[in-house]
C-alpha cells in the first residue's frame, strides 16, 4: 500500500490528534481567555438558553428526556461508526438478586432512540424533539476538542417521504445555522469583549459542499488535511454526502449504516450525479486554527436504504435488532436528525481554546499541565 492510500485509510475512523506530543505542537502559546471562569459560566448558560429555544422555534421541536443508559438488548445505542471500533461503557444491574436482570449500556449518543421517540411522543410530520443529550465516548483520544464525556444537542424530526432531498436537508441546515450566528451575536452583547479583531465572527451563511468536490479539490490529502485546506478558502462549510464510497475508493468518513442515509442518489447543482442525504457542519476555529466540527445530520435511512447500506457494510445480522424492525416494518417515523455538539458550539463562541474551559470531565495529568504552561485553564 502506498504512503497516500495508507494516509487516507488511517484517516477513516477515527476524532482526534492521537498522542500528545502532536498536541504539544498545535495547542496555541499566545492564549488569553477573553471572559474569567465565572463570567463564562454566565455566558455559556446565556448562548444554551438561546440556543434551544431558537432550535425550537427554527424547526418546531419540543424538549423532551432522554436516557443516559439503555438495555443492551434494544439495539438503539449509537456504535458511532461503520466497524463498531468505539464501543459503549456497559454494565450488569443484578435486580432482584439477578431474577430480574438488566444489561445495561452508557449511551455513546442518542441518534436511534431519538427516532424511536418519535413516536412514544406522538410527533407529527414536520413536528419534532430536541434534547439535552450526554453521553460516555470512552474511546476516543482526549485532546483540545474530544473528550469522554459528551454534550450535544440531540435533535429529530418527523418528515414525509417527499421531503426526503437534498433541497429539504439544505433548507434545515441554514435555519440551524442562523440559529448559531444568533447566538455567537447575543453572547458578545452580554460580553462585548468576545468581539475581538483577532477572533472572526462566523460568516452569516455556509458555504455547501460535496465530499465529492472537497476531493476534487485536494485529491491528495486524506480527509481532515482536506476539510483544513478547504475550510481556508470558506470558514464555515456544510459538507453533504458523508459515508458514500468516492472517486478514490474511500468514504470521506465512516458512517454507520442504520442512521444517516449516505447512499441514496442526488444531483449537484450544476447537474453531477451525488450520492448522500447527510452532513456535516465544520467551520474554521480561529482560536486553535484548526478545523472544528460543530454538528452532524441527516435525513434518516428508510427501510430500503437502511438495507442497501447494511449490505454494504456486512452488518445484515442488525436486522433483527428491534430498532432496526421498526424501521422494516414502518413502525416508526421516517425523520431527519442531528446533534450539534454543546462544548464544541461553546467553546468556539466564547473563544476558547480546550472543551476543559466549558465542560467538567476527567482529562489526564499530561494534558493539564500542557494546558496550564499556555494558560488555558481547564474546569475541574
């Protein structure tokens, strides 16, 4: 295998720099948080609040629970992507002196159960729920921008089967976008001194791409060096059709089969034949000058795509899970869904350098120190 091909396969899977002396080498020196820590506790719960209710209003979602664990049995935790390599915390509730058992998982994120609570909640097309999502990703490498513990905004809406294009997707994503620039604009009337010449506002509208363009583009790069490079010519992109095969033989990224539909035909603009109804949104952080993804979504897999993509994937054995019956038999709602990333949308509106600054998890001795020779102060 080549040094290009074995670059970009390495670059499928996973989130993260991946050890810490590459860390070392692109966590900024000349870092100055621009609000103290109490003053970012104000404005993190200022920017949440707008958030969730804009996101209500821009889509017609309701805020409903969601679970933090679920039976193992249920097939509705997320395995993140197409191999099933970052796997879920679970554990064994003996109950009744093990009569009455469950196995029970940590949810990695709640994209399966938000549809399946479609229903439970009686959603409608063109109704939907957004939630208030956490979760345990313990595999991943802990740097600036990943970390175990999860936020995110997990939302889901009801849909028709005519809404199931790439025009409804892009219509969604920009009301989802405004909502952002709304709330980096609110957060710096409260605290003037987050607009700052050195540090970017977003740009008022995304620039939308195909993967199958990006690579085009850089046909040389694997895929994060490819969204650095694009990401200098547009700050904020929305990259549509994540999971599909492309020109060179790899997805852009993996993507599991039983959630985002990634293999349904589309068209381009200028008329080029596509492939996805998925995405995601990425913009340039100006802070850490390092692509920085804030959400991912899509119009949700129906029965037919649901098959073709596990086909592909050689994951037929799902089926029989009762997630993936809901969707065979129509139990469930078609939808479109995502989840925007809270400590990720904090951290870029409040100009921070490290998820540390505005979420409370366990980070190792090495990193913190690292963080603390360039004051960056994580919370404990």
């Amino acid at each position: 295998m080549s040094d290009l091909l074995a670059n970009k396969q390495a670059d499928l899977a996973g989130p993260g720099i991946g050890n810490y002396a590459d860390l070392a080498k692109v966590l900024p020196t000349d870092y100055e948080s621009l609000l103290d820590p109490k003053e970012t506790q104000i404005a993190l719960y200022a920017a949440k609040d707008y958030i969730e209710d804009n996101l209500c209003k821009e889509l017609n979602l309701i805020r409903v629970q969601v679970p933090l664990i679920v039976d193992v049995h249920s097939g509705v935790n997320d395995y993140l992507d197409r191999d099933g390599s970052r796997t879920p915390v679970g554990f064994h509730i003996s109950n009744d002196y093990d009569q009455h058992p469950i196995d029970a998982e940590v949810v990695q994120a709640a994209t399966k159960w938000k549809r399946m609570a479609l229903n439970q909640f009686g959603m409608k097309p063109g109704e939907g729920l957004l939630t208030d999502m956490r979760a345990v990703r313990k595999d991943y490498f802990l740097d600036h921008d990943h970390s175990v513990y999860v936020d995110q905004w997990d939302w889901e809406r009801a849909i028709t089967a005519e809404d199931r294009n790439l025009d409804f997707l892009t219509d969604v994503v920009k009301k989802i976008w405004k909502v952002l620039v709304g709330a980096e604009k609110h957060v710096q009337e409260l605290f003037p001194q987050l607009k700052n010449d050195k540090y970017p506002n977003l740009p008022e509208e995304l620039t939308f791409l195909h993967a199958e363009d990006i690579l085009a583009m850089y046909p040389d790069l694997p895929r994060k060096q490819r969204e650095t490079a694009v990401l200098q010519k547009y700050p904020a992109i929305f990259i549509y059709g994540i999971g599909w095969t492309l020109a060179d033989g790899f997805p852009h990224e993996m993507r599991a089969a039983d959630y985002d539909d990634w293999v349904t035909p589309t068209v381009s603009k200028d008329g080029r034949p596509m492939h996805g109804l998925n995405g995601d949104i990425l913009v340039w952080n100006p802070v850490t000058r390092r692509r920085h993804e804030l959400s991912s979504m899509g119009i949700r897999v129906n029965k037919e795509t649901l098959v073709q993509q596990l086909e592909i994937t050689g994951q037929m054995d799902f089926l029989k899970l009762p997630y993936h019956q809901a969707i065979m038999n129509d139990k469930i709602p078609l939808s479109i869904g995502g989840g925007i990333g809270q400590s990720r949308t904090m951290m870029l509106l409040l100009r921070k350098a490290h998820l540390g600054e505005v979420s409370v998890t366990v980070w190792p001795d090495i990193l913190k120190e690292m963080c603390a020779e360039r004051k960056i102060f994580v919370l404990e």
